[in-house]
C-alpha cells in the first residue's frame, strides 16, 4: 500500500467534497476545484475526511494512489488558503507592470516594446513595485506554470545575474574571461 495514498485527506471546516463517477469536486471559499480520477483509483468521503483506494496493485495503480491523494490534499489547501509565488526581476532598467490581463515585461531587448504575457483565468498577477511580482490563485499547477513562464521570459544570466527569478533563488555567477591572459 501506499504510505501517501493510504493518508486520508482532512476536510476543514467551510470546504464542501463531493464525490461522483470518479470526479472528485471541491468547494470552499475561494472557489472550486475538480479532478477527475482514471483506472480503478476511487474516493469517498467518510466523517471530515476523504479516503482514496486503488482496485488493484498493478504498478500505474500503486504509482496513481500516491499521486491522486496528494492532488485532492493541494485542492483543499488550495480552496482554503491558495498558494502564491513570488518573482524578482534584477537588472538595470527591468521592470514589470500589469495591464488589465496582461504583464507587460521590460527586460532588455528593447526598453520601449515590453514582452506581453497574457494572464490566464484564476490567477491575478500583482506588481507592489517595479521589480516584484506576485501570483496568486487556487490551483498550485497553474500557478507555479504560469510563475515558470514569467521566468523564462528572461531566466537569470550565469555571469551578471540579470534576469527574473524566483524570490530567494539563489544563482550562482560564473567568472568571465579574464583579461591578459595569454594562449601561449
């Protein structure tokens, strides 16, 4: 059995779970979540708690109950509390702004066309200043895709450190050619 999978899930107060032909909906109060489950994995509510069972103990099975278990524990977190992710921007003249669905990106290549990113449903990007970024929304996977995506706009450079990173990402700088060296 799985040591995660066997886990049940606790249900806190204010968060509704319904279960329905291997769907799993979860209601709370900052919005719904739905999961559909695959193979013989199923799910039921049982007293503040719901409990995921497998069929059978084929590999994908065993490999699934894990992972089904530790979805439906983010999508109650997720409608209880959320998840955020926050981004730094380091360099020069880089800067960020959002525009009704857009963030508009200045980071290097030509300081009067901004890199568009468009925000996509059930996330809010905010920017408290020029050089931050916050993402916030339910859904950990869309969150910390569209965080992904922000970043790779323009990833951190190996030599100067410029770029978006994550907050608290540390990069590792790399020395450059060093001058008067001779190939003699």
């Amino acid at each position: 059995m799985s040591r995660i999978g066997k886990k049940p899930v606790p249900i806190p107060d204010g968060v509704q779970v319904s279960v329905a032909e291997g769907k799993v909906t979860i209601k709370g109060p900052k919005g719904q979540l739905a999961l559909e489950m695959t193979g013989t994995i199923s799910a039921k509510v049982e007293e503040k708690a719901v409990q995921i069972s497998r069929g059978n103990d084929l590999r994908m099975e065993r490999a699934k109950h894990g992972l089904y278990r530790a979805l439906i524990a983010n999508m109650v977190f997720g409608v209880t509390k959320g998840y955020e992710k926050r981004l730094e921007i380091q360099g020069v003249g880089y800067r960020a702004q959002v525009s009704g669905r857009n963030v508009l990106l200045y980071v290097g290549w030509n300081t009067k066309v901004p890199q568009v990113y468009q925000i996509p449903e059930g996330i809010t990007v905010t920017c408290p200043t020029q050089t931050e970024m916050v993402i916030q929304g339910i859904d950990k996977q869309l969150v910390g895709q569209v965080a992904a995506s922000l970043r790779a706009v323009r990833p951190p450079d190996a030599y100067k450190g410029k770029g978006i990173r994550y907050q608290g990402e540390y990069v590792r700088k790399l020395p450059g050619k060093t001058v008067g060296a001779t190939g003699a």
